[in-house]
C-alpha cells in the first residue's frame, strides 16, 4: 500500500471517529429538554453526514465528483459546528464531547478547505 492509501485509510478512520462521537454527543445530550433534542438530531444528521460524504469523495470518479463531495464535507462540518455552538452557548450543554467536537470540526474544515484547493489548483494547472 503506498502513502497516499494509507493517509486516506487514516482519513477514512478519523471522519468515522469524528462521526461516532456526535452520535455519543447526541445519546449524552438531556432528553427531557426539547431544545437539546431538536439541535441535537441536527448535529446528528450533519456530523454522520461529514464521514458518509468523505467515503464517497474518497471513492469519486474524478476530480470534479471529488471536490464536489469534499466541499459538502466542509459545509456538513461547518454546519455541525453550528449546532455545537447552539448547544453550548444557549442551551449551557458542558461536555468534553462537544469541546472535542468543536475542535475537531475546526481542523476538518480547514483540511477539506486546503484538499478542495489544491485539486482545483491542480485541475487549472493541468
């Protein structure tokens, strides 16, 4: 296996974690309060969502399939990060799960931000 499989493998494993610790996130979250619940199944939706859509990039046809999904990799992420924000500051959720979350959601987007760019850097050039 050469390095470029390996670091997609790797990649591969570290979406599904990110995605196995929103669902943990979610199960952990007050289910007697409405407001918790309804930002949390969007949370839930969008973080699993950011691990589905790196699967298919990492399996896409071509360039433009590829940065179309890892774009939407970055807008799921970004959008999780919303509901992470809501949870904390609004809804007062204290969680290491969601401190972890946050940070995470931060350096996927700024990777699936730099792989997006440099494919389309590489599609210009060409």
């Amino acid at each position: 296996m050469n390095e470029y499989e390996e670091r997609k493998i790797a990649f591969r494993t570290r979406t599904k974690h990110y995605a196995s610790m929103v669902v943990r996130a979610y199960c952990e979250l007050p289910k007697g309060r409405t407001e918790c619940q309804v930002l949390g199944k969007q949370l839930l939706r969008s973080g699993t969502s950011v691990a589905a859509n790196y699967r298919e990039a990492s399996r896409a046809r071509s360039d433009a399939e590829f940065v179309a999904k890892i774009d939407l990799c970055a807008q799921e992420a970004d959008e999780s990060m919303l509901w992470i924000e809501l949870l904390i500051e609004d809804c007062h959720i204290e969680s290491e799960k969601l401190d972890w979350l946050q940070t995470e959601s931060n350096e996927l987007i700024s990777i699936f931000v730099t792989m997006s760019k440099k494919v389309k850097a590489r599609r210009r050039e060409g």
